[in-house]
C-alpha cells in the first residue's frame, strides 16, 4: 500500500511540465507559424502557448500575451503549485519586449 510520503516522491520526480493539469486547447492552426496551442493549469491559474512542431512554449497572460522571458523560464522550470503564486499577478503584467525595426 502507498503511503503519502510515496505519493510525494514520485511527484517531485515529475519534470515541471507534468506536474500541471492542464487543459488543452487549439489557439490557432493557420498561418506560417502552424498550429498554437493553449495550456492553462486547473490548479495555479499559469497559461503557456506552444507550437507543437518545434515544442517552443512560454508563459501568457489571460489575453494570451507573451510574458517576459524571464517569466517564462521561471513557470517553465517551477512545478506546480496547486494554488496561483504569490508573484503570479505582477508576473503577467511584465509583457515580453518586441524588437521594433
């Protein structure tokens, strides 16, 4: 029988990613880019797109907005929290800088 504490360990083994629920829905399929996924966690509220054919993910605001890359790299290698983060509402208000040519 599995006690709590085996619970646990197999949970931190878990890369980041998989510790998330998420749901999963199609943001975009045309264009040059291909395909765009949408992943937001049922338990800590975090949003991430992706493009499946190069598997490039980042965090997102709830208008879908590329967060910074600082951001990104932080929800990307956290596991999940089961509860929004204390930091996570001034995370999604520091929107990713775009180069203007």
């Amino acid at each position: 029988m599995n006690n709590s504490s085996d619970t646990q360990a197999r949970i931190a083994e878990r890369p980041p990613w998989e510790s998330h629920e998420f749901r999963v829905k199609t943001l975009d399929s045309a264009g040059t880019g291909g395909a765009r996924l949408g992943f937001s966690c049922r338990n800590c509220g975090r949003k991430f797109a992706q493009t499946p054919a190069t598997r490039r993910t980042w965090a997102v605001n709830d208008a879908g907005l590329a967060l910074d890359d600082a951001v990104t790299d932080r929800w990307l290698d956290e596991s999940c929290l089961r509860h929004p983060g204390a930091t996570d509402d001034d995370d999604r208000k520091l929107l990713r800088r775009t180069l203007r040519v």
